[in-house]
C-alpha cells in the first residue's frame, strides 16, 4: 500500500507578513519502512518560503514543520 496524504494544517487561519507558522502534514496510514519524503512548493515563494521537503519517519502518521512568510512593506 503507498501513503496517502490526508491532510495539511496550518497553526493559524490569517498571518501577519514577516511571522513563522507551523505546519502539520498527516498521513492516512503509517509511512512505509524508510519514511516519506514529501516535497512542498509555494506559489509565490516571494511571500511564503517553505522547507524544500519534510521527511515522515518509517511508522510515523504525521510531521510538523515551520515556515517563514516575507515582511510587509
């Protein structure tokens, strides 16, 4: 069975520019032997500069990362 991503949750609903957030991906089942690599992209990373990628560990269902969003000017 491959993983299935179940979900992405951020730590909050509005922002203000220039702040770190956290976010929670989750996975339906457990990761395989050697975890999950889960690439993540912005589209606009002007704004938004997430990790390049965040790994699952093998047995793991979900992982927290952090991110950092660009300052208003």
């Amino acid at each position: 069975m491959f993983p299935l991503l179940w979900g992405l949750a951020l730590s909050d609903e509005s922002v203000v520019g220039g702040a770190v957030l956290a976010g929670t991906l989750t996975l339906l089942h457990p990761a395989p032997p050697g975890g999950v690599e889960v690439t993540l992209v912005s589209s606009d990373t002007n704004l938004v500069t997430p990790p390049a990628s965040v790994l699952i560990p093998a047995g793991g269902t979900g992982v927290t990362f952090t991110f950092a969003t660009a300052p208003v000017t």
